[in-house]
C-alpha cells in the first residue's frame, strides 16, 4: 500500500492580474505548504475506486466526479492502459477552503501514480500538463515544493522558504472561488513587486509579505463577513505579525515568532471560537523525504 500526503497549501501573498483570453487571470502567488493536510492511500485493486473518510469526508458527497478520480483516470490516458487502484482520501481539510483541498488531493494523486513508474517512461510535460487541465491550484500541488505561482497558475518557479509559524483559522464558511474571482474590484497586477527567489530568515519574508496583498481579500469579505471576523480575532492575539486570507478564503493564515506563541494563540482561538476550524502549523517546513 503507498500512502501519500496532500499538505495545505497557502498563498502567503496573491496578486491578480489580467483577465485572459481563456477566463482566467494572470496570478502572482508565493505559495507555501503547510505540515498539516490531507492523506491519500493506494491499494492494488481490479478496479478504480475511491473511498473518503475524515472529518470532513461529509463535504464531498455526492461529488461523484472528485478531482482525484479525474487525476487518476488522467493518468490512466497517459499511460494508455488501466492501473486500477483502490484510493482511500482521509480529508483532516474543510473543502472549498483556500488552502487548496482537492488541487492537493489530486496534485498527491499524480505524485503517487509517478512513484510507480519506471522512470525513464515519465514524460514529466505530460503530468503537468495533466495537472493544469485539472485546476488553476493542481500545478503547484503537484509541484509540491513552496513557490512562486504565476501564469493562470501553471508557471511555476522554486522558492526558498525559512520556516513560519502560523495558525489557520477557517469560520467554517466556504466561498465559491468563480464567484470570488467574479467580484473582484481592485487588482495589485503582476510584477507590481520585485520576487525574491529566496529569504533569509523568517523575519525579513514576514517583512516583505508587508508589501504585499491577496487582492481577493475585499470581494471574498463581500460574499463571507466572516472571513474578516477571523482575520479580527488572529490580529487581536499575542505576537501576531501578520494576519491574511489564503487563495479565495475563506480560510486565514496568521505567522508568529515562534511554535509556542502559535499554539497559545490557536489555543485562545479555539477556545473563543469553538465552532471555527482552527489548527497550529509550520509552513515551509523542510522536507523529510
Ligand atoms: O481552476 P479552478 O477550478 O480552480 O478555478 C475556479 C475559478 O476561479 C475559475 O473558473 C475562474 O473563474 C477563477 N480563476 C481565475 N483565474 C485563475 C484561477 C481561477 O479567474 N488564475
């Protein structure tokens, strides 16, 4: 059986620019994955299957055609035979939430079906290609490495990350991101900042995040007030540098100094908030494997 991770992804910053021909707009995102997420298992099978479970297994029912199964039969097509599996998704995530959910779950899904294969039949082109056709988030997740996201999602370039530590607060609240996108007033635009390929320490990328915006914040406040109630309570707690909301909300991303001052600060929330989603964790955390 191979198991697989399916981290958080978090846009420590978004700036929109243009609407394309295609529908979606140019994006400057520096992306970050967290050491919390999703989980995927694969068991040889006669058959494709999938099988959710998790605390928010109940948010995708009746999702027939989940993101995972389209990247495990998009895979399939460019293998050009079947690899019949049966896939377990333990979803710890809230759906629709901004921290990439099912763009990481079929992201991982890709990445598991690429362990098994012989590696001088991977045409890498090809599984990107795949990855995009999925989502404007797939890339990265597939990608799977902190990032500068560009394009409508699918330019990709490495960035080094020092770790952060953060607490992600969601109100339990989802947000359509067409409808995000749709309501969307003011833009940075892209290239509006310089984009380091690397920080020094967690200080000086806290620093030049101040620069930056997530240009969905006003039109995801428009469609969930409560979006702003969280960034509240983040930027009311003990040591906060900086509050923000992640991709098209409605979950909020708060960094702190150290792992300590994070976990007393989501101890609070929780407590405060006892229905909101609220989870300690270290984005761009070095990986282990
Ligand atoms: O690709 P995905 O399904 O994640 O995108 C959802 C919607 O968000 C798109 O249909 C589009 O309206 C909007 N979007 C956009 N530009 C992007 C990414 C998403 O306009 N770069």
């Amino acid at each position: 059986m191979l198991r697989v991770k399916a981290p958080a992804k978090i846009n420590l910053c978004l700036h929109v620019g243009e609407r394309r021909s295609d529908g979606y707009h140019n994006l400057e995102s520096l992306v970050a994955f967290a050491d919390i997420g999703d989980e995927l298992t694969f068991e040889d099978a006669d058959r494709l299957s999938l099988n959710v479970e998790g605390p928010f297994a109940s948010g995708l029912a009746g999702e027939a055609d989940n993101l995972v199964l389209r990247a495990a039969r998009g895979v399939m097509k460019i293998a050009g035979r079947e690899i019949p599996k049966h896939i377990t998704l333990t979803k710890n995530l809230p759906v629709a939430s901004g921290m990439g959910g099912g763009s990481a779950d079929a992201g991982a899904t890709i990445r598991a079906f690429l362990l098994e294969w012989p590696r001088d039949e991977v045409k890498l082109s090809d599984f990107a290609d795949l990855a995009g056709n999925l989502g404007a988030d797939v890339p990265v997740c597939f990608f799977g490495q902190n990032a500068w996201m560009m394009g409508r999602g699918d330019e990709i370039f490495r960035c080094e990350l020092p770790e952060l530590h953060a607490v992600l607060v969601n109100p339990c609240i989802s947000v359509s991101t067409r409808d995000v996108f749709a309501g969307l007033e003011m833009r940075t635009g892209i290239d509006a900042v310089e984009r380091p390929d690397g920080f020094a320490s967690a200080a000086d990328l806290i620093e030049f995040l101040k620069s930056t915006k997530n240009d969905l914040e006003t039109s995801a406040f428009a469609l969930a007030p409560q979006i702003l109630m969280a960034l509240s309570a983040l930027r009311a707690r003990d040591g906060i540098r900086l509050a923000r909301m992640s991709g098209s909300g409605a979950t909020c991303f708060g960094l702190f100094d150290d792992a300590q001052r994070a976990q007393s600060a989501a101890e609070g929330l929780t407590s405060d908030h006892p229905n909101w989603w609220v989870k300690a964790a270290i984005l761009a955390k070095a990986s282990e494997d």
